[in-house]
C-alpha cells in the first residue's frame, strides 16, 4: 500500500550519501523528526490532553511560559541527547546552553531550536510549529556559549515543523528545501513536496501593522505602496496576512509565495529586532534561500550577520526575492540620502522633526 513512497530516512540516505559523517547527521535528524511526533501529538489533543494553559514561570527572554512550551522542550531534549550526536543544545526556553550529560557521549553537532514558535495561537486553534538549526561542533571538550555563536552560512541542516490541518516537517541540509507529511496510520514522514522554489515576485504581503508607529521611513514606504494597489506605484494588489507565528508565514510562502517582514523599530533602540537569530531567523533564513527566496535584515544577508548571543535578536525580512531586493534598495536609498519619497521641509538637517542617525 505504501510501496514507492519515500520516507524521510530514506530521502536522508539519498541526499546525504557521500557526505562527511552523513549516517550521524541522518540519525541526528531522525531524532528530531521523533520529537516532532511526540509534540504533534501533544498540541493535536487540545484541550483534552490537560496541557494548555500558561505557568507562573518565564523562559529566558522574560515571556511568560505555556505549559505547551515546557513540555514540547523536555521533548526535544529527551529526544536528542542520549544518542551520541549532539555536544550540546540551545532552546529558546532556557537561558544557557543545554549539556549532555555525562552518561551520554557527546558527538560532534550542535543542536538548536524553538520548541513551539507561536504558542500563543494554542488557545485559538490556530498553526503553531517547532523550528531547528544543526551545526558542527568538532572540538573534544564541552562546548561554550561561544562555540554556539556561529553565522547562519555555517548551519548544516535547518527545518521546521508545523502543525496545521496535517503536520509537516520541512527541512534542508543544503541540497534545497523539501516537505515532508506526517503519515499518522504508519508513523512516517513521507516526501510530499520535493524541491520547493519560491515565486521571484509576489502580490502577498505579511506584517503586524499595529507596530506602524515604530517602523523605518523604507518600510513605511514600501507598506504604502502595496496598501495603495492598482491605483499606486505599484500599479497592482496586493493581499496582507499575519499570523503571528513565524513558522505558519513562512510556510505559506514557501508553499505559494510572498513576503514575510518583522523589521527593525524604534520601540527600544537597545532591541533593535524581535525574532531571535540562532534558533528562528537563520534556519528559517537557510530553508527561503535554499529554495529560491531572499533572507535579510533590510540592509544585509540574514545569514552573514556575526550572532552576538545565544537570544539575540534581529530584523527579518524574507521570500520572494524580487520583493525582499526592493526593500533592501529602499534601506540603502534611505540611508544614503537618496529616497525621494522622504524629502520634505520636516525632514531637513535643520528641522526638530528630523529623524533618528542611520545606520
């Protein structure tokens, strides 16, 4: 019955084969394939499973906790450091690195990810998913905070899972991004959407508006250009979405196109973005551009930028490349003081009302 149908283990055997230590990155993944399972099937029992609800605790980012985001961590954890592959993990849940403990041989990756990216739609049945990014780790001693602190470029394996209608897991390990759906009469993930490529250009468009008063000149600019449609500049629609999780949006571009934007803001300077490099931005960054899209801060590639810390945090703009490159020359015209669309009395050398230094 299932005859010809390609599971996730042996789509790995055949993209992996010839690689450096590719039998251990496959397992590796496997393994976190499992952990996937196991919070799909906590988050598909609702209410009836007893783990909704928030806790009296707060990860290291001081956001309050759902009880759904403690659990879906023990499970990737418990999932992944017995076996002898990872040297360590960093989850968006806790403040430091993860050890292995002693009892179990450390391999030679590092683990890192967001158990449950937009948790917070778990009240409101809406998409929520788990994002992962796999680095290499080759020293013999433990690793550091430090060793985790390595550009997006440097990943080896990136995906996510989302857990929708059907739970899908997406994944790269740097020979394109390919879909994968959770099969639950026999437990696989099975290849569905092989070779995924985003659309160049797009008339989809996603960005919480209700942080408008806090955006930069460009993005302003390029909001009310698609928000002015057929009868502006653009001379066409454009559709706005917003999820607020980041795995659902870019899902949805992968699978149709569009533009995903959480940018940079002035609410607090010292704060500069709101998505967290290492375990959000740079895999969900790898898998854009792995499959045809464009990754960026509105000034540079996502993928380039040196992480600071384990929860930095960072401005994404992502997808459709055509549209993602536009932004980027919006920056790059506001910052030189080229973009004519901002030239006004308010806003000379001279006024009061001139805006912040820029970068």
């Amino acid at each position: 019955m299932h005859l010809g149908r390609t599971t996730l283990s042996k789509f790995l055997i055949q993209q992996l084969k010839g690689l450096e230590d590719a039998g251990d990155l496959a397992a590796l993944l496997v393994d976190v394939a499992a952990a996937v399972k196991a919070i799909s099937a906590m988050t598909a029992k609702g209410a009836l499973g007893g783990h909704h609800g928030g806790l009296d605790s707060r990860n290291g980012q001081g956001e309050v906790q759902k009880r759904l985001d403690v659990l879906s961590n023990e499970a990737m954890i418990r999932s992944c450091e017995w076996g002898g592959l990872v040297a360590g993990m960093v989850s968006e849940e806790l403040d430091e690195h993860y050890p292995i403990p002693s009892a179990y041989e450390r391999g030679e990756y590092l683990l890192v990810f967001d158990p449950l990216d937009g948790s917070s739609n778990t009240d409101v049945n809406v998409s929520i998913g788990t994002i992962f990014s796999v680095l290499r780790y080759r020293a013999s001693e433990p690793p550091s905070n430090g060793d985790f602190l390595q550009p997006g470029r440097e990943q080896v394996a990136a995906g996510y899972a989302i857990y929708g209608p059907a739970t899908m897991l997406v994944m790269t390990v740097g020979k394109g991004t390919h879909g994968f759906t959770l099969d639950r009469e026999i437990g696989n993930f099975i290849l569905t959407h092989p070779s995924l490529v985003i659309p160049e250009n797009t008339s989809e468009f996603a960005i919480n508006a209700s942080n408008a008063r806090f955006w930069e000149p460009p993005v302003h600019r390029y909001v009310t250009e698609c928000q002015a449609g057929g009868a502006g500049s653009r001379e066409r629609d454009f559709n706005m979405r917003w999820i607020a999780c980041l795995v659902a949006e870019a899902h949805r571009i992968l699978m149709r196109g569009g533009i995903f934007m959480y940018p940079r803001d002035m609410r607090d300077p010292g704060k500069p973005g709101r998505l967290r490099l290492l375990y959000e931005a740079n895999p969900i960054g790898m898998l854009v551009e792995q499959a045809g899209g464009r990754a960026s801060t509105g000034r540079e590639r996502l993928l380039d930028l040196q992480p600071q810390g384990l929860h930095q945090c960072v401005p994404v703009i992502l997808g459709s490349c055509n549209e993602v490159e536009r932004i980027e020359r919006y920056h790059a015209e506001y910052d030189n003081g080229t973009d004519l669309a901002f030239v006004s009395p308010l806003f000379n050398e001279r006024s009061l009302y001139r805006p912040e230094a820029r970068v």
